[in-house]
C-alpha cells in the first residue's frame, strides 16, 4: 500500500493515489503510534506498536480506495500489472523458488550461513503448509490471506514464545512486500496479521558485587580467551558480535573513547574507554591484524554459539548455572535460563547480553542522562531503553525510593533506630567474618564485610 508519513509535521497517517491523472494524498485519521524504522523508509519494519497503527492505515486505505474506485479496481489494477510486462505476460515467483529468489536479493551485508539455513527451513514448513492446505496455490500470488492467517495460527498453536511467533511473522510479511513487484501480487497476505502481544522474558541485570565475581572468574588463565569480550561487554554495553569483532580502527586510546557501527542497527556508539577495558585492550598491542582481539574474532566467525558457551563457563565459576546442572561454586547465585509460560525453549536469564542490560541499569540508576545512555547504546529510543533494558531489581528500587523520594515516604527515625539496634544480633561480626575467611570463601566473606561496613556503626564488630 502506498502509505505515507509526514515526519515531524503530522502524527497521522496518509495515502497517495492518483484520480484523473493527478497525483492525490489522503489523510487516514490513523495516529502513527511506537517507533518507526530508524531509516524512516516505510520499506522497513518499525516496533510492534508502529506495526499496528500502519496495518490499521492500510485497512483505512484500503476502503478508501475501494469505495473511490468501486468493485472494477481489481480487474483494473490486473490489467495494469499485465501491461507493463512485455508481452501481456504476468511474471510469477513458484513457492518452490521463492527461497532462492530471496537469497539472491541485493543487500548491503551478506547473510550469515545460519540465519540463511534457518530461513530456508521456515521457508519449507510454509511452502508445505499451502500445498496441504491451499493446494492449487503454485506461486507467491496464489496465496490466499485466509491460507497465511491459518499458517500463523497453527505456528501459535504450537506454543512458540512471542518473539519467536513474531520473528517468522516479520520474515514472511517482508518477503512477500520485497517480491511484491517481481512476483506481480495484488497483495500481501501477511500484512495485516497482528504482531503477538505476549510479553517475553529478558535478561537480568547484575549488580556491581555480582559483576566484581565475574571479573574475578574471568581472569583466571582457563578464560584467556573469552575474558576481553566479557571486559568488552561489561564496560561498553555492545552485544556479543560487536564485541567480538572490534577493530583497532574503532579504539581511540589517546581520548580514550571507542566509536563503532553496530552491526544490528548500523547507528554509531560512541563509549568511554573505562580502566578495566583500556587495560585489556593494550595487553594486546602491538596490533596483529584489523581486530583487536583476533582469537576470539576467529572463533565468533566460525562459531558465534561457541562465544556463548566460554562465557557460560565463566558465568558458572561465578556461581550462575541451572541448578539442574552441577555447578564449580559452592554458592549457586542463579540460573542461566528458566521455563517460560509459552515457548519450546528456556528463556535466558543470565548471559552475556546481561552485561548489556547491566550497563544501562547501572548508568540510569547512577543517574546518567538517559540520551548519553543512548549514545552509548546506539538504541533509537527511550521506549526501547526503558521497556527491554532498565531492570532495577526490587531491593535496588527500594533503595534508590528511599534516598530519593521525600522524607514523609521514609520510615520514622524511631523505627529506624530499632532496626540499628536488630541488626548487630541477627547476623554475625565482622570480627567473626573475617575468622571464617579461607581461601575458598575469601570473595564472598569480603563481600559480605563490605556491605556490613555500609550498613552497621562502627562499634558493631
């Protein structure tokens, strides 16, 4: 549909048409509501909200255009599309072919051998699914939307989580929009199929003890080579490709400072070069080659699970494993993943995407302006920054509330005396921490130390 947005003069949605050979446009009184696209090409898919409002635009459309026209447009609009096909000829995209002519599409990176073989498979469930269901359906323009509703509808019922009902939702939708002309369709039978709305399960943040027991695990010399990207994730928020593949054209040492291209979003980061990280990065000078970090860009290039998997090997001498598994701490502090209530696959709870949660966390919670975090983040919005990254946990909330909230939603000087005087009693003194300390214990009892110093008098060893 030849939808139109007028970018920062207009919320609302427009059509363009042509009557009487002028070119027309058409208000929808359609609210363009979410995030569009950061390229602001409607070619582009936006966040699920931004969907939303374009397919009630095109429906609106739609009926405008059907009623402008009346019940000829069809047969017009196909006699149009056979006459600029040279020899009256339509030209058709077989379902059989539509992987291939798909992959052979320009792009301005090439697709990763993975993402590739998986859409070949999605591909070839859909393809199946209309010859079973829809059997005279041969080409892309045959497919009905009442076949694709009833496609995503069995893909629901499978129990696929949210995202991943979405992902194959947006993959078709958009390859039938990219082959629209080629594959000369009237229409997009996915375009008007609702994103889902279920909620899916993020990440959580560490807190700044957890991170100080990573950092401990990691440089201990089994890790070597997975430790600068988890230096790399925790003090720059990028994710785990970015990371990985770093290159010495991207650091700048002398303003300690990084400026890279996120390979998700192509939007700039630009990231302070913390201490920890700075030191990483100069262990590996003099630069071997482009990446500055070349084993690890190695190992992400042939493998990018097997990043994942080092890391989790550190995660779990920090004490984070699924308590199904045995662990290398003594102190299990969380699980890696957790069922969901819809999906086939647990949900990660714990990975190195926590550290990209963990910084944003950390850095608004510090109060650090939110556009400077976006900066950092290269995200296009602050919904995306508040809604998917900002996870204070509970006690944090309450902390942060507490501090910064007016006196008359503290608790009294009364009560708080009391709990001053509970707490020596229910815990033991530092005195006695410091005799239980071993080799073993020595993070942890120097933890726990520190956070005693914070909150008992000095008197209270």
């Amino acid at each position: 549909m030849p939808l139109e947005i007028k970018w920062d003069r207009s919320p609302w949605w427009y059509g363009r048409y042509k009557r009487d050979g002028k070119k027309l446009c058409v208000k929808l009184d359609v609210r363009v509501e979410g995030t569009p696209p950061a390229s602001r090409r409607l070619s582009d898919l936006g966040d699920t909200a931004f969907e939303k409002s374009r397919a009630k635009a095109e429906l609106r459309f739609a009926q405008f255009v059907e009623d402008l026209q009346g019940p000829q447009s069809k047969e017009d609009l196909v006699k149009r599309l056979i006459s600029i096909r040279q020899g009256g000829k339509m030209e058709t995209v077989p379902l059989s072919e539509m992987f291939n002519v798909w992959s052979a599409l320009p792009r301005k990176k090439p697709l990763g051998e993975r993402y590739v073989f998986q859409v070949n498979r999605r591909f070839q469930l859909f393809a199946s699914f209309v010859t079973k269901h829809q059997p005279q359906a041969k080409t892309m323009a045959d497919v009905s939307v009442e076949t694709a509703e009833a496609f995503m509808n069995a893909e629901r019922a499978k129990g696929y989580a949210a995202k991943t009902y979405n992902d194959l939702l947006i993959l078709l939708r958009s390859v039938f929009e990219r082959l629209k002309k080629r594959a000369t369709l009237m229409h997009n039978p996915f375009e008007n199929i609702p994103l889902s709305d279920g909620d899916t399960m993020g990440q959580t943040p560490f807190m700044p003890d957890e991170l100080a027991l990573i950092v401990t695990s990691a440089r201990k010399p089994e890790h070597a080579i997975i430790r600068p990207i988890l230096f790399t994730g925790i003090c720059t928020a990028m994710r785990r490709g970015d990371c990985c593949l770093l290159k010495w054209s991207d650091v700048d040492l002398q303003n300690r400072v990084i400026t890279v291209k996120t390979s998700k979003t192509g939007r700039t980061a630009v990231i302070p070069l913390f201490p920890l990280l700075e030191e990483e990065i100069r262990r590996h000078l003099p630069a071997k080659n482009d990446f500055v970090f070349p084993e690890p860009a190695k190992r992400y290039i042939g493998n990018p699970d097997h990043i994942t998997d080092l890391a989790d090997r550190v995660l779990k001498d920090a004490g984070y494993f699924d308590s199904s598994s045995s662990g290398t701490s003594s102190t299990h502090r969380g699980n890696l993943r957790a069922s969901r209530a819809k999906g086939l696959r647990k949900a990660r709870l714990h990975g190195l995407h926590s550290f990209r949660v963990t910084w944003v966390t950390l850095a608004l919670t510090a109060g650090v302006p939110i556009e400077l975090v976006r900066l950092v983040t290269s995200h296009q919005s602050v919904e995306i920054v508040l809604k998917h990254y900002f996870k204070p946990g509970r006690e944090e909330m309450r902390r942060i509330l507490t501090e910064k909230m007016p006196q008359l939603f503290s608790r009294t000087d009364a009560v708080n005396a009391e709990d001053e005087k509970k707490a020596p009693a229910t815990s033991p003194g530092i005195k006695a921490l410091i005799e239980s300390m071993t080799a073993e214990n020595w993070a942890e009892v120097r933890d726990a130390l520190l956070k005693r110093l914070e909150q008992e008098p000095p008197n209270a060893a």
